[in-house]
C-alpha cells in the first residue's frame, strides 16, 4: 500500500488500483498521477468564464481539464468528467498531450487574445505534477496561469505550485461544515486555509454556488461574505466573489433551479462585506 498525501483523504492505494478521485495510482510502491497530461477538455475561454472577472479582464485564456474529482458534489455540472462511471472511461480514452505540447498550442493561440493556459473543468490539484510542469514552461514562455480548484489540496502541494500560478478562482461551496462533510464529501476548513494561503501570492477570486434549501440562507451568506470580506489580493485590492445560481443535474435533480431573485438578493448582502461581487448564470 502506498499512502497519497495530495488531499485531505489520504487514500491508502494497493498496487495498480486507484485512489478515491480516480486520478492516482499506485505504482512500484509509489502514488503517481494516472490522468498525467490525459486532456479531456481544451477551449480557448474568455477568462471571464473561469470566473475571473479581475485578472486580465477581456483577454481569453487555454483552458484545459483532465477527469477525476476528490469531492462527491451530487450537482455536479462537469460530472462527465469528474466523478461519474462515465468520467472514468477517459483514463483510457483522453488524447494525450505532454507540458511542451500543450505550452506550444498556448504560444499559438497568442494572436487569438490568448495570455496564457488555465487548469480547470475537473479538480486540476489531483494531477497536480501536470499542473506543476507544465505552468513552470508557462512561465518561462511568458504566458499567465491559472487554476480553477475545489481548494482541498494539502498546503504542501499549493506551496509547490504557487511559484508558478498567477490566479486562482477555488469554490467556497458553503459556510457551514455540515454542508462540507454531510453533501459535497469535504472539508470546510481546509478550503478556508488554502485560499487564505494561496491569496498571499496568486491573485484570488472565489466562487459560491448557492443551492436551494442547503446553503442559500441570508445568515449563510454574511458570514461568508464577512470572511472574504477580509482577504485581501496580493496587490492590496479585495478578493472578488462569484455567486452562481444551480440548475438541477447529475444526482440532484429534486429541486428547481435558484430563484434568480434569491441570487441577486445575495449577492446585495454579500456586497455589505465584499467590494467587487458578480452573480453567474442567471
Ligand atoms: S488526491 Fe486522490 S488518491 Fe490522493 S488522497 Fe486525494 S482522493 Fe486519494
């Protein structure tokens, strides 16, 4: 058995078998990244999309997803590629493109508004070695990167990584630790400590997606609110939230979508605390 320290689940891996995000292996005693440079996804993105909405406004970015997910979010709108059975035939089937490969297509796509590669549609931290090489030749091209993250990696991964990640948006699902543990599978606290640690290098926004009857109340949203309230961006400027209205998908289809009314009344609370809020999909 060989013991991943990449997440908080720090799954116990059996030679040839696969952790519980079904991203890593165990090989010769050792945990390797099995979704290594396995692309499912490529777009060119307008970096609004990620969200990012103050990190180069207007620019587009490569973004780039693998399969796999170390959370369980029943809602989840990539499960093609996160977590579902279907998610998994990827590990033989993705195209494959090495960190040179996938630098190059970013270097081309340069004249196409392109500033850079963004990790992102599946939890890109599970594979994080990908990450790593492939945004340390990034950097040496000139180009920006960035992360899109559930935020549940151990510190000790985000320190490798910050060096070379200029901005992150990480989901902050929910304020309350049951909502973690008991619906999404997690850990509240860890992805509190990852963005207030990632904030101190990498330009930060944060994402909530509010979900009728778990996470949406007005009680809720101040006290999330108040915490990212007080970080702030390296360059001194409030971290920015991102309130997402749910559509029902995946093994949550027993509610309707978010009152959009609901949203934009959150998204006024939350403007109490924070300086710079957006609201998405409604
Ligand atoms: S990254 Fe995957 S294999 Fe490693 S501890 Fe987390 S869920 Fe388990």
């Amino acid at each position: 058995m060989a013991r991943c320290e990449v997440c908080f689940r720090h799954c116990e891996i059996s030679e040839g078998t696969l952790g519980f995000c079904g991203a890593r292996t165990a090989r010769n005693g050792v945990v390797i990244p099995d979704n290594y440079g396995k692309i499912t996804s490529i777009a060119l993105d307008p970096i609004e999309k990620k969200p990012l909405a103050r990190f180069y406004p207007g620019s587009n970015i490569l973004s780039v997803g693998s399969y796999g997910c170390n959370l369980r979010c029943p809602f989840c709108q990539n499960h093609d590629i996160s977590w579902s059975e279907q998610a998994m035939r990827f590990a033989k089937n993705a195209n494959y493109l090495n960190p040179g490969e996938l630098v190059e297509i970013a270097i081309e796509l340069r004249d196409k508004g392109n500033i850079g590669i963004a990790f992102t549609y599946n939890e890109p931290l599970i594979g994080y070695e990908y990450v790593l090489d492939t945004a340390k030749l990034a950097k040496e091209n000139g180009l920006k990167t960035a992360m899109v993250s559930n935020g549940t990696a151990e510190l000790s991964i985000l320190k490798k990584l910050a060096p070379y990640i200029d901005a992150m948006n990480i989901d902050l699902k929910g304020f309350t630790d049951s909502y973690y543990s008991k619906v999404l599978n997690g850990n509240r606290n860890q992805v509190m400590d990852f963005i207030s640690t990632a904030v101190k290098t990498a330009h930060m926004e944060v994402t909530t997606l509010i979900i009728p009857d778990e996470n949406d109340s007005e009680d809720e949203m101040r006290s999330l609110s108040a915490w990212v309230g007080s970080l702030r961006n390296p360059d001194g400027s409030g971290v920015p939230l991102h309130i997402s209205r749910f559509f029902p998908r995946f093994h949550m289809t027993d509610r309707n979508a978010t009152d959009v009314d609901l949203v934009y009344r959150l998204a006024e609370i939350a403007r109490e605390n924070v300086e710079y809020v957006y609201t998405g999909n409604c």
